[in-house]
C-alpha cells in the first residue's frame, strides 16, 4: 500500500506514530513562515503542516508548489494541532511532514471540487470523473451501495435466490421502445435489451425457484423526459405459492429494513389504500400521504344557484387549507394562476376564506349565502382561520388538476419535508386502461397481470371496470414499485392477449414459450420491481437520480464525457449488414 | 401463503401436525388401495400418502388422477412412516392427506425432471425453464448466488464500493467485436455494450471511489466456441494507492474467502509463477498445479548423435510419466495418436521405458546408448518403472505440444480431479504479443496495463522483452481472472498507444476522455476481473459453464427457447433510419 493510513482516520491518540498518506490536495494555506495543506481521500481530510526552520527549505518549497487535486504521498509524525477543528473528526491532529511525493500533478479542475460547486449541469457531466470527487456526489453513491448491500442482506434472509437473467433478449411490440441489438452472425436479426426481467422472472417461477431477486438493469428507449435515463436499475423480485397479502406483507418488511438499516428510521406500518380512494381523495394513485388535505367533494350543495362553472360540472371538490384564511388577494392570485398553468390546465380557481372572526368571503358569494357556505364549511370539517380551495369539471380532469394544487400547497406548508417518509400501499388497480391513440384497451399494468377472479365476468360487458391483483408501493408521491399476481394458466393468458387485441399468431409468435410453460405445471405466483435509481435518490433526500447513478445519460441519451453514441466504423456496419438510411 | 411449511421441512418432531403443502408431482405409485406421491419443491420432497378406507374414495381417485409435474396444494397430517427412507430429510415421516387440490395440470414433460435426465441438450435448452426444475441445474444456480453472495460480503468487509457502470457505452474498435445498439434518436450513432467496465473503473479511481468492484456483465460479439457466451459476468474490482503486491494479497484473500465459505476448504497458500518460468516448466500460461510432471529439458544432451528429429530441434524437452513404464505398445502408440492430432499438431512422441528392473527401452535406442539414455534419465530424476516422454522442434510450438499430452497424462492418471484444487499467481506476462495477422505487436492484456518501469527502455529496440505489471489467477488450469497495475499519467499512456500503431487522433477520439482524466490528478491504480460463470462452474466441480448461468445462449448465440435473435418490424427498422442489406 502507498499508505499506511487513510485520510479520514488519524486521531489524538496516534500523536507521534510516523504515519504515510496518500491523497489529493484540497486546499494550501500559505502564511510564509508555516503552510498548510488539507489533504483529501475518501474517507476525509487530514491537515498536513510544513514549518520553515522545522523542515529543510526543499520541502517547504516542494509543498509550495503543489497546485489543488495534486495527487500526493507523504511522509510524517502525528501531533496534536494548536487550534482544533471539532467539524471534522481528524480536526485535534495534524502531519508534520518529512518527505513528500508527488504521485500526480493536476492541471486546475474545470469547476471547484467543494460541496458547493460552480460547475454548471454540462461541464459537472462532461468531467463527471472530477463531479464524483465531491463530497455529496459520492456519499449519493455510497447511500446507493448500502441500499443494495441491505436488500440483499434483506432478500437473502427471506430465502430469495438471486439469479441473473440475460440481458440479450427478444423485441416485444407491447410497451415502451426497446432498445434493439443488430446479429452479427445472423443477418437481418436482432436481441433486444430488456425493459425489466418479466418473462423470465415467471420462467424461474415455473421452474420451482420459488423466490427470485435480482438488482438488474433495465432499459427503454423513450423520448427522455427530465430524470429519465434509458438505462435504469430495478429490484425485481417474484415468489411462487403466494397470494396477494403475502407479497405485500414480504416487500414492506423489505422497505422497512431499509429504512431502519440505512436511515435509521422505525417507518410506520404501511398505509393501505385502494385505487378508487386514492383517486378520489387524492387525484392520484401515488398520493403524497405525508400531510393529510384530502379531498372533499360537494357537488350536490352547489348545484341550484346559477353559478355556470358549478351547474355544468360533473364533480365539484376541495381543499381545506388549515390555517390560510389571511392569505391575500395576491398570494391567491398566485394560486389561480398556478392551477391555469398549461401543465395544470384548470380554467380558474374558486376560495372561501373562513376567517379568524368567523367571517366568510368567498370568490363564488355573489352566487351562494353566507349560510349556504357555511354548509359548505361544515363538509371540509374547517375551522375559523383555514381557506378552502375548490375546483370544478369533469370528475378525472378536476382531480388530477385540484391533486397538483394540493402538492403545491403541500410544499408551501412545509409539509413535504425531505426527511419525512410516509409509506403507502396502493392496490386494486384497473387491469385496463383505455387508450384514446389506439380506440382500445391497453394492460395498465402489463399483460401478465392477473384480473381479481371475481371481476373476470366484467372482462366483456364493461373491461374499465375489471380490477387487478396489482398493487403499487407509493413514497411521499412517488412510485417506488409496482408489481401483481400473475397470470398462470395458458388459457386465462390466452383470453387477455385477445382482450388486448393480439391476434393468437401475435401471441404465440412473441409469448408462446411463457404460454407453452404454464401448460407444464405452472405455480401460482407475483412479484414486484422496485426502481433504485428513485428509491436511493428519495432515501438520499434528492430531487433528481441523477447523482444517484455513477455515469448517466443526459437528456438527449448521451453520455457527454465519453461522447456516445457515436458513429461506428463502414467495416462494422458491413459485418452487421446494416446500412444507414440517409 | 398456500402453504404451512415446505416440501424438505418436516421431520419426525413434526408428527401429528396439520400442514399444508405446495409443490411438483414428482412420483406417484399406486399400489391399489394404498396411493404414494412424492411431492417436490426447491426445499426437497415429501411423501404424501393416501390410504383406501381411511379417506373418501373420491380423493383417492383425485390423487389417481394427478399426472407427473402437476402442481397441487394439499392439507393433511403428519405421521411417522412404516419403512423410512434415510436418504431424505424428510424420509422419517410422510402427510396423510385430507384434501387435494390441483393448482395447475401439467402436459408430460418432454423429458424426466430427474437428476439424470433422458433429454438431449437441445431439448433441455427448449425447456429451460423444466431443465431447471433439475436438481443438478438448480443446485448449480444456487451455488452461483452463494458465490455472489460470499463475494459482495468479503469485498464490503474490504471497504470496496460497488457501482454500476453504464451498459450503453461507446464502441472501440481494439479487442473483440462490440455488440452495437442503434440510437433512434440519433440517427446513424450506436452505443456499444461493454467487453469490461475496464474505462469506467479507472475513472472511478481517478474519483476517489478507491475500491471498487462490481458483479457485473460484459458482452463479446465473437465467433462463439464451446462454452462461450456472449453475455458473461466478471467480478470487476478496481484498487488505488496500492502495488501488485497489495492486489494479489486482496483477491488471494477473496478466493481463499470463497473456498472456505462455500466450499469449506482451506486453501492453501497460492503460489507465485512467473510467465516465463511458467511456459517453460508447463508450456502453458495457466498450467494446472494439482500435479507436478514439470518439463525437463535436454536439449544439448541430445546433439550429435545423427538422430535428425533432435539434431534439427531447437528443443528436446520431456516430461516424466511417474510409474507408466509397463504401458504397452498399444497405450503408447495411442498417446503418439494423440499428440499427432491436429488439435495437438506434433510430428511424433519419443519414449524412454526405465522398467523396474533397471533396464531401458526407448525409441530412439538404435541412435542412443544406454549410457547417453541414463544420463537423460538421471535428468528427469526418474526411477525404475517410470516413462519419460520427449519432444522436440521449435521451442514455443514444442512446449505447446507438450503440454497437452501433459494434461492428457494428468487425467489419464487421475491427478485431474475435480473436488481438489490447486491456485496459482502467474505474473511478468509480457506487455506485448506479437500478432502475425497485423504484423504489429498487440496489447497482451489492454493497452492500459502499465509495462514494468525497469522494461521501458526495451520499448523501442526490444518490445516483445518489455514485462508488464500483469497477473492471472489460474485455478486448476484454467484462468479464473486477470488484471493489472494501469498506467495513470497521460505521457505513458499516450506512448503505449503510439506502440500500438494509435495515431494521436484515433487515441484521442476513442480514449481522450481516459487521457485527459489522467491530466486531473490520477492515482497509482490497478484491478482485476474474474470470470464469474468460469468461477462457478470450477467450484462446482463442472466442465461447462451452462449450467451455471439461468438462460444461457447456444453455441451459435441463440436462445431457442425465446427464440432471439429474431426479426424486428419494418416500423422499428424505420425508426432506427436502418435499412437491411439483402
């Protein structure tokens, strides 16, 4: 080793160890008669002190002339330091150093290696190698192993297998975009990279391995939306011989020892809550569960009067916002135009302020009594001193609008709190949704999804209204992982591929191995897949994955430090017999 | 859950418990008016019986009608069996069951799911998903996740930091083939996937990560040989502020780690071997040390006496058959048969029979006296009833040679046994090899290997001398893993690429990134990767890698049972602006 220590592990009581270090240079205090060098590694900062008369005048002038994110080894003693630093666990010591080394010199980095950095978004992607030295970049990283090493230490206990599934698999139409990989050997022929391990998580079900994990990468090629990455990792489990509660019940003790392994954190019990509740209560089946403001609706008390927005509108629902009444016109004003927003896209915005006093106004009270509102109040259960917020509409249009100005007015609160989690459990989800592009039903989940054996009778009369034994874990509004009971036998799959409008060719052509399996003694069974990516950036307090993944793509798919995709060589293509459409 | 306990956990303590089952129909004998059926899941099998008389007809004729690999679910008692079965855990005891219920049907499998199975490979790789079901194979995957496992909790202990890198990389043209995968959004651009994470390690170093490793999988667009995929794992680890020997004292750690957790086997210490002496004393650079049969040379000892074979050899070299000098004419003539294989490519085998009573038989004695024979033999160190074997030619061809009928001879004497395991450090591999193709010299290992620093000035006059700082880790004669100590500074780096006929414009757009990296403050590094499906395989005692990975490809690189590689449709063609040539 080129050292006998690390940076971030000298204490008092190694005074007068003679001690070797290697590490970057952080930063250099030149006061003339003594200099200083703070010196960096993974594991913290060691202060070194070089002092004229003390040291032969070389050194000194060898240390002078070492620039920040030098690469350097020294030698020196251990002793205690004049003036501590108590932020920073070395900070009672310092090396008197003898012999130092140069190891690597540095031309000046592009943006300061600090917690705070001035490199802007491009520059910290471009020289990510540099970004990664900072500290809360790679304590991200960090977060990110630990979350992996306790997952597996979890699954492991639970008798989960972890088993690698291959990576160069087939192009399947349903879904997102695959990412398609041209045969050398076989002309005119392709892999495709997988968008999760589906089909073979199920395969080794019906193969008796009975519980499967596996932290695996997955891929999609979409057009990139902010924090998308066409390349993600995924938690992907499944167990055999389960129901529905099992899986719950297996997946939630998963979330909670991470919680309690890597944050420390005794999380509540998970929350319960089915699909149509969290729509309507929330607008959203991933409700940010951490502060309560759940919907109300009123639409019966509003109809009669002759305020056009409310008489025509199919549902009529608010917020009570405690403690908000003294709002101004202008704060108010803020909200309306939030919620008109295009990314909202509600046509205006309706308050009643129940005041301290017990005075009422309201933006609708040309149109409603005081006591009418007063009813109104009653149904918000608010008190003197709450406002409430009320939208109207079409019911799902009017949810999803009223559930952004419910999140809005969370974060205004201080109610969504980083460091708080609120776990959920949403379930019973439809097994279709209708798609307006294609005029038919799409699986919500996927197609292997298993519809609520008591609901199959609605798969012909009324599909939208079939349910799922599907299930989503939602974390402070985010959707960490989705999963469901799976279908097992040949014919209950063959049905859902005809309800999602394959032909049986289609069906045989692109799933008949999955469809031969559950002829040879297919076991009941589910599974889930966690994101990772999100799930390390929601434990690490972030807005975006970003810094939660070593090297990722920008927003365009490309990876600016080593500048790909790129083009390939004439004599690759020729090998692939591929030619590019100009 | 659909069960109480599993199928290899009851025992006699157990008896008169009510329990409910879940698993395979893996046997089933009628006796008339008794009915077993052993029934299977991952955890073992279960005798379930079923008594005339003591249960209602209509279940015995519903266990009747079970087939083989039904899957069933059923409630019973457990009792203590009449003749018990002490090959199986669970052979003390058996379920008198009260209730059946079959979960799914099975077709007859097109092969027995037993430990031997009928099934030819094609057929078994059809069926993965049955072959799977297999004891062998599924005990093969099991051990492949103790190996992960034991692997991750030896390298966390270490500080090691597992990351992911990024699978969608830049394509480079030195090595093997890239795997490409078309952009779609750009158009004409490709990412490659990774033959090793060998780039992205580096930088991580050049970060600070300091330890690095990952389980992770690479891919090579080869013609593929027997018992090579296309998609592989290495355990990829990467160390800085360390010297070759900190890296061969860390990953000796984790093997000697591995075998004693997985395999309860203390290895002993792994011995050092320089290539050099490697290829001289075994013509091999991973020569298999479970046995000795060194080579011997005797080159000079064999000139003038007019026998033209010797006389026009660069070498005369042998090894020596301990206890082989009874072998007929017939077993001889049949090893000459061997090493004239076109595989082999020898001309001829000579022989020396020191027979136990003293006396020599040779086929050369009509060139050699007894005399010149038994100072040969004073050479090998041999004994009476030993057999010693020659060959001669151009020295690196010959030790080639030799060295397979060394290995033939290994295993013909049963020095070759698969629960035994011999470890070895090869180092100083060169850092260049010529290649005859190109007419230039090649990196043996990567261009980013670091040549011995004492080696350097033979670059110019004599490149095939200069060493590097390379390493293998050869386990019973096959190479487990490989690395090397990296260049850091851009200078070398820049120069090993000129050796290797980069021009400064080819280096700089496919490696710049590594090189401008190195201009940041890069410290002393050097990693290792091994063959994690080899690895597995060697541990479990195997020939093939097959049955170590889940869903292997065949030799051609398809995956029948998914069938892939396949057609994609003329839309995605389109949107990846591709067009096949015809």
């Amino acid at each position: 080793m080129l050292r006998t220590h690390t940076c971030g592990e000298l204490r008092l009581a190694d005074a007068n160890k003679n001690v070797t270090l290697a590490g970057w240079v952080q930063r250099l205090r030149d006061k003339g008669s003594v200099l200083w060098i703070d010196m960096r590694d993974r594991y913290g900062i060691t202060q070194l002190i070089f002092e004229e008369g003390k040291i032969a005048p070389v050194l000194l002038e060898a240390a002078r002339n070492v620039g920040r994110e030098y690469v350097i080894q020294i030698e020196g003693t251990v002793v205690e330091r004049l003036s501590k630093n108590d932020k920073i666990p070395t900070g009672e010591v310092e090396v008197r150093v003898m012999k130092l080394e140069v190891l690597n010199a540095s031309k000046l980095p592009p943006f300061t290696i600090e917690d705070d950095t001035d490199g802007g978004d491009e520059l910290r992607m471009k020289y990510r190698y540099l970004d990664l030295r900072r500290n809360p970049v790679r304590q991200s990283l960090q977060l990110r192993h630990k979350m992996a090493q306790q997952t597996r230490t979890f699954l492991d206990d639970q008798h989960f297998i972890e088993v690698e599934t291959p990576v160069l698999i087939k192009s399947t139409p349903e879904g997102a975009r695959d990412f398609v990989v041209p045969s050398r050997v076989h002309h005119g022929e392709f892999y495709a990279l997988p968008q999760s391990p589906q089909t073979f998580k199920q395969l080794l079900m019906v193969s008796g391995f009975d519980r499967y994990y596996q932290i695996v990468k997955c891929f999609r090629d979409e057009d990139l939306r902010a924090d998308r990455q066409p390349e993600f990792t995924q938690i992907d489990c499944e167990m055999a011989f389960i129901t529905q509660e099992d899986i719950l019940n297996t997946f939630e003790g998963l979330i909670r020892h991470l919680f309690k392994n890597v944050k420390s954190i005794d999380l509540p019990t998970v929350q319960r809550m089915n699909y149509d509740d969290a729509m309507q209560q929330y607008g959203s089946d991933k409700p940010d569960t951490r502060f309560d403001m759940k919907f109300v609706e009123i639409t019966p008390l509003t109809k009669g009067k002759n305020f056009p927005v409310f008489e025509n509108a199919e549902l009529v629902v608010g917020i009570n916002a405690i403690g908000c009444a003294e709002y101004s016109r202008k704060q108010i004003d803020e909200l309306t135009e939030f919620v008109k927003r295009p990314q909202v896209g509600a046509k205006g915005l309706v308050y009643i302020q129940y005041r301290a006093d017990g005075s009422i106004k309201s933006s609708v009270d040309k149109f409603y009594s005081a006591d009418e509102l007063k009813v109104w109040i009653e149904k918000f259960s608010a008190n003197p001193g709450d406002l409430i917020f009320l939208m109207a509409g079409e019911a799902a249009t009017t949810r999803k609008q009223l559930s952004e100005l419910r999140l809005f007015m969370g974060e205004k609160l201080g109610f969504r709190d980083k460091q708080k989690f609120a776990a959920l459990w949403v379930v019973d989800f439809p097994l279709l949704e209708w798609s307006e592009d294609t005029k038919r039903y799409h699986a919500m989940h996927h197609p292997f999804t298993s519809p609520k054996p008591e609901d199959i009778k609605l798969l012909d009369t009324d599909p939208g209204k079939v349910r799922a034994n599907a299930y989503d874990m939602v974390i402070n509004g985010t959707e960490v992982g989705g999963g469901s009971i799976r279908i097992h036998d040949r014919a209950t799959q063959q049905m859902m591929f005809n309800h999602l409008g394959f032909t049986q060719e289609e069906a045989k052509k692109q799933f008949g191995f999955l469809m031969e399996a559950f002829e040879f003694g297919a076991p009941p069974h589910g599974g889930i897949a966690f994101g990772f990516d999100r799930l390390c950036s929601l434990f690490g307090g972030a807005e975006s994955i970003r810094d939660f993944i070593a090297f990722p793509k920008n927003n365009a798919g490309r990876d600016v430090m080593i500048d790909t995709p790129s083009a390939i060589s004439d004599e690759q293509l020729k090998e692939l017999g591929l030619i590019i459409k100009k």
